[in-house]
C-alpha cells in the first residue's frame, strides 16, 4: 500500500484502511520521541496520579467535616473540625505543588520533543532525493516547518498536560463518588450515554474537520510563498489583481472551514452544559429524597453534588483542548508523511573507495524515464574520457538536463548503469561523489552571507587568499573588489545585491575552488549578456583546464570552446564529433550554427 504522506496530503476523503494506516505512521513517530525520554514521563505519572487523588479528596473531606466533626463541634468539641479543615487545605497544597512540578516536566518534555521534530524534519528533508524536492513544492515543506510544527507547538506546550490531568481529574472522580455513594454513582453512570453519544458525534465531525482545514492552511502559505518567490514574474506579467482573487479565494475556503469548526464547538460546549446541569439536578433530587427518609447524610450528599459537578468542569477544558488535539494530529499525519518518504538515490551500504577519480564518464545501456512516465533517455551507451570537453546541444525536453542529473546522481537510471572511473554511481558513497563531481545550474543560486562565503561552499576549508585565486581565475575579481565591502560584502537573501551575471560568476569560482574531476555546466551562461559571456570566456577555458567538462547550453558560443559535441533528440544522440567537424557538415547541428551565425551579422 503506497500511502507516502506527499500523496495523499490533499485529500480529504481517505477510506478506512488509509486512515488507520496514517494514524498508525503518527502513533509510531510520537512513540519514537517518548521513547527516550520514559523516565521523565514516569516521574510525570507519579506526580499527576498523587495531584490528582489530593484533589479528589476535597469533597470527601467535606462530607467528613458535615456528618462526623460539625456535630462534635456543636457539642463543643472542635479539634475534630480543625483537623478536617487542616487536612483540606493540607490536600489543596500539596495538590497545587504536585501540579506545579509536573506542569514543569511536561514542559521541559514537550519542548525537547518540538525540538526534535523540527530538527528531524530539516535534516531529513535535506537528505531526500532532488526527485522529491521536484514534486514536493517549497511551499508545502514550509507548510510543515511552520503551521504543522506550530500546531504541535500549542498542544504540548500546555494542552496536553491539561488534558492528562482533565482525564484523571474524572475518573478519580467517579471513583470517589462510586466508593462514597454507589445510587448517586448510578445517576452519574446514566448521563455517561448522552455524553458519550455528543463526544463522538463531535470527534467524528471536527477530525474530518481539521483535515479540511489543515489542507487549506497548507494551500494558503504555499501559494503566499510561491508568489512572493515568484514576485518579479508577478510584477513583469501584471499578476496583482488575479492572484489577489485566487489567494481571496484560498481564504475564503480556510474561513469556511473555521467557521464550521466554531460551529461544532457551539453545539458541543452549550450540550456538555445541559447535561452536567441536568445531572448535578438529578443527584440532588435522588439524595434529597433518600435524606428525608434518613438513608443519607447532609455532608454526603453534599459531596456527591459537589463530584457531579466537578465531574464535568474539565469537559469543557477538554473541549478546547480537543480543538489542539485535532489540529495537532492532522499536522503529525502530513510531518510523519514527509518523514516516511525515503531518497528515491540511496546512500550504498558498502560504498567503494574513490580517492581521487580522473574523471572518465560511461553509459552502459542507460534508459529514464520520471516515476511513470515516458521515457526520457532510451538505451544510451556513450563513453567520455577523462579531461575531454563535451557540449550538449539539442531541443528543449531532447533529455540533455536528464544525463546531466544522471552523471551529478541526482537520479539514477531506470534501467542501465552510470559510471565514473569504471565504477557504478550507485556504488560510490555520496561525500566522495559530491566532492568529485560538481553541477552549476541556471539559477547560481547565492545564499545570505557574504562573497567570500557564497564562494567558499565550494571548499569550506580553504584560505582567503584561495577564494580570491578562485574569483581571479574566472573573471569574478574586479567586479567583487568593486563592491561596497568587497569579498565582505552581503549578497543579501538570493543574491539580490548583485545581478544574474555576477551571480553566475560567483558560482563559476565556488566551483573552480571546489576543483572536482568532472564539472557539468547546466545553461550556467544563459544569464551573462554578451559583454559578460566574453569576459567569462577565459575563465571557463581556466575553469574546465584538466578535468572532465559536460556543457549544456543553447548558446553556440559557448559550445565553441568544447573538444567534442553531442546533439541530442528524442532522448538519443543523433550526431557526435568535434566542433568543426559537425559544423561543416549537413546535420541538425550545422543548420543550428548557420542559424547562430546568421544572427550576429
């Protein structure tokens, strides 16, 4: 059964054997954070059980003091009163101590349980496939940093506890009432039915509730992300007005669900009113009679209103209480979603040693396709030398980025092997694999922090004085030394401070200085106008000195500086050889830089 979390998130809908399925993935993720920590909640049961027995006594205590020491007091002798009221109060503190002392635990638990889950979520996010981070947008994960994590937030951080103590509060209760007067414990019993008949119609409708609703909440942030992520496309194509009705529209259907959850609420408080009051009157009939008849003392049936009361005063506490309970659960389902999902491109188990590779790259028989759908690449077989340049050069969708994922292992194939060296990429070990074999991507994507920083994510280790040697050798040094504070200055959240160019520049020395043996270039020109382009020219020529070059690029001037090119259609070479060679001759590729020519007269 294929219920990963990312699938089945926005349904609503899910049958039974689905919804014990997830429940059981939450119970098993909630059980593997407590399990650590059983002591503390040991100690935590100990404390609420004895709180709660302290509170519990109180009525007894009454009872005591009505029927047994008031009438020794009327006689004249009053230390059995004073011993009563002494033992009262003594049960009062020693209740509110224990209560403190667990609310302290429960505290400190819950806050190590949120940090886990948290810290949880961000390192196994970090350690899932490109394949899921693809499919599973950023608004979605941010969703589950922050709205879910929130939700759990607010019920451990006092719900929970309030919730134990409710529970226990109760059933001592009709304990107590059931050994001090078994009738009234019977009248108790019968407003169970009623009780129980609204509990569960309210369970029932507020957990489809919250689902619907935690969905919404998701919807909400995902597109508030996405748009402001989005936001110079928003302002470039004049989005304001539409994506101000659809987001309008989001929120519409998030208040909906609020107001039929208020709605529910509505009916079930008023009703556990009715019934505690109804109750708390039928007790007071019942003893009332048997005290005329003389079967039951004052002070007892004193007792057993003030249980039949208090039986129901944490009801309404566990109302409120259920409200962060169903929104915390729906957010546990979607958290242990994302914690189930495993990388689609395992770590091996026993990983073969890669020291220092050269850099030769084969395909044997390597077919793709994305999860179920066609295929990408069909039965390639390509071999490239170690130190050789290629380009790839091809339509949009010809399957160029797809080798490119395959050879940085981003994917693996469907069918077929990948090598470096001679060695399966399944079987080298990731740290050696991302050290030896290094992408720069379209995006250049730059990280708050500064220049220097940005670059050295290439080596984390190495000097200043290599981290300029990095920018020198690919052009990026003039225009970094320009900058307001230089190699010290912050780029800002995405690189804001700086245009596409430089960014791109910035990611050509974070790659020289990370000096891998194979370095593939995904359109990392595509950006630089061609002042740039030029200037950056030398420094690739630099930049792809000695070592193994894949260059995807749709402009043919950068393809000029390649040993050997691959034109590429339909997921197959169709065309391979130097760039001269395919230039003069009548293929695909000749007609492609006749067309390049053409526009720069």
């Amino acid at each position: 059964m294929n219920l990963k979390g990312t699938n089945n998130e926005e349904q609503t809908e899910l049958s039974k054997e689905e919804s014990r399925y997830i429940r059981a993935r939450s119970r098993k993720l909630l059980f593997s954070m407590l399990s650590p920590m059983n002591r503390r909640l040991g100690l935590a049961a100990i404390l609420v059980l004895f709180s709660t027995s302290m509170r519990v006594a109180g009525p007894a205590l009454i009872a005591l003091g009505i029927d047994w020491a008031l009438p020794q007091a009327i006689e004249g002798r009053t230390g059995s009163l004073w011993w009563v009221v002494l033992g009262y109060l003594s049960a009062a503190l020693l209740s509110a101590v224990l209560v403190y002392y667990f609310l302290m635990i429960t505290a400190k638990v819950s806050q190590k349980m949120l940090f886990e889950l948290r810290n949880r979520m961000f390192v196994h996010t970090q350690k899932l496939s490109i394949e899921f981070h693809e499919r599973y947008t950023a608004g979605r994960v941010i969703a589950r940093q922050t709205s879910d994590l929130e939700s759990i937030k607010e019920l451990l951080a006092g719900g929970m506890g309030q919730l134990v103590v409710g529970l226990l509060f109760m059933l001592f209760t009709a304990i107590a009432l059931l050994l001090l007067d078994p009738i009234s414990f019977l009248v108790l019993l019968v407003s169970l039915l009623p009780l129980g008949i609204l509990t569960r119609w309210f369970q029932v409708q507020t957990n489809l509730g919250y689902r619907k609703q935690r969905v919404a909440s998701a919807k909400l942030i995902q597109y508030f992300v996405e748009t402001m992520t989005g936001i110079r496309a928003v302002k470039a194509f004049r989005k304001e007005k539409r994506n101000e009705a659809h987001f309008g529209g989001l929120v519409e259907d998030y208040r909906g669900y609020n107001a039929r959850l208020i709605q529910l609420f509505g009916i079930y408080d008023p009703g556990l009113i009715l019934i505690g009051n109804i109750t708390v009157a039928a007790v007071l009939l019942v003893g009332g009679l048997r005290v005329i008849d003389g079967d039951l003392g004052i002070g007892v049936l004193t007792a057993a209103i003030l249980y039949a009361k208090r039986f129901f005063d944490p009801m309404e506490d566990i109302a409120i209480f259920y409200n962060s309970y169903q929104s915390a659960s729906s957010a546990l389902e979607k958290i242990s979603g994302v914690l189930e999902e495993e990388p689609t491109v395992p770590e091996p188990q026993e990983p073969k040693p890669l020291d220092r590779a050269n850099g030769a790259i084969s395909f044997r028989g390597v077919e793709f396709q994305y999860n179920t759908g066609p295929v990408v690449l069909k039965k390639l077989d390509l071999d490239i030398p170690a130190g050789q340049t290629i380009a790839l050069v091809g339509t949009t969708g010809a399957g160029k980025s797809t080798l490119a994922k395959l050879i940085s292992r981003f994917y693996d194939p469907s069918a077929g092997q990948v090598e470096l060296d001679g060695v399966d990429l399944r079987e080298v070990a990731n740290t050696d694999l991302r050290r030896e074999v290094v992408m720069v991507t379209q995006e250049a994507y730059l990280f708050s922090g500064s220049v220097a920083d940005n670059i050295l994510l290439g080596r984390p280790g190495a000097s200043f004085d290599e981290v300029v040697a990095a920018a020198k050798a690919v052009g990026a040094d003039e225009f970094i030394r320009s900058l307001p504070d230089g190699y010290d200055t912050d780029v800002n959240k995405r690189g804001g401070r700086v245009s596409a160019g430089q960014r791109q520049l910035i990611s050509f020395a974070r790659a020289f200085l990370a000096n891998p043996a194979v370095l593939i270039l995904d359109e990392a020109t595509s950006s630089l106008d061609i002042p740039s382009e030029r200037m950056v020219q030398q420094g690739l020529k630099t930049l792809l000195a000695d070592r193994t070059a894949i260059i995807i690029a749709h402009r043919l001037s950068t393809v000029s500086i390649a040993d050997r090119v691959l034109v590429m259609e339909h997921g197959e070479v169709i065309e391979d050889g130097s760039p001269q060679q395919l230039a003069s001759g009548t293929g695909k590729f000749a007609k492609l830089y006749k067309a390049w020519k053409d526009s720069l007269v």
